[in-house]
C-alpha cells in the first residue's frame, strides 16, 4: 500500500471515523493535513486513534468536503454556523466559501418584504401576505 493511501483513523469529539491520508492531505496546509504529514503532534485515545477534540458530528460533513471538494448537508441543516467555525479550524477556506453562500442564500430568502399602506388615519407596515406589523409611525421595530 502506498503511503498516500495509509488508513488513518480519527476520534472526533467521541465519533470515530475512518479516512485516508490522501483525504486528510487534499487540503495543502490545513489542520488535517499538517496532523497527516507530522507537522502537529496529535493527542491519541486509549486505542491509539488520532483524538481531535472538536465536533464529531459535524466533522462528516469536513470529511466529505475534503473526499468530494463540495459541500453536501441535507435540505433545511440548522447547524451551518458551527459548520462554517469548524471550516474556520480545519483550515478550510473553500468550505468556509461554501457554507457562506448557503448562509447569504438563506437570508436572501427569508428576509421579510415590507410595504407601506396608506390608510387615512396612519401608516401600516404589512408583510408580503398583509399582515400589519407596524402601526406607530413614532415607534421603532426590530427583526430577529
């Protein structure tokens, strides 16, 4: 077997996973690739397994990253924000890119359209389906 195709097994934050060190390296320079090449010294379990003290279950979506180069979550994934700190960590900008762009698509889409109706005795903030959100011309509102 080939160096570059040596198995390299992970315990990420207790999830344990199983990848190649041509995987880990396909990212010149990231966290992953300078623990598979030595240039970090690892902490290792009770089994010997590389121990990486992070999140394990949004670590296989990294590791898909890595093994496909383009991210792949399912429709609606609530937990985009750790993902993109954990592309942060492992030295990921591509995946940082990526997640980005989910992020800003989102907000894109979930940002409420407001329009202004007359009515004769004041102004009223409706959303897209009419209902009234603001009746108080001298008052502030916020969005979550």
């Amino acid at each position: 077997m080939a160096e570059r195709d040596r198995i390299i097994k992970l315990n990420v934050g207790g999830a344990l996973y199983t990848t190649s060190k041509s995987v880990m390296t396909s990212v010149r320079g990231g966290f992953l690739d300078r623990v598979a090449v030595g240039e970090i010294n690892s902490m290792r379990d009770h089994r010997g397994t590389i121990f990486i003290d992070r999140d394990g279950h949004v670590f296989r979506y990294v590791l898909n990253y890595l093994r496909t180069s383009k991210l792949t979550v399912p429709q609606g994934y609530k937990e985009l924000y750790l993902l993109r700190e954990e592309a942060d960590f492992y030295g990921l900008p591509g995946l940082v890119t990526e997640v980005d762009n989910i992020l800003r698509s989102r907000k894109r889409r979930n940002k409420p359209r407001l329009s202004k109706q007359k009515s004769k005795s004041m102004d009223l903030i409706c959303d897209e389906n009419g209902t009234v959100i603001f009746e108080d011309d001298s008052s502030d509102f916020f969005y979550d």
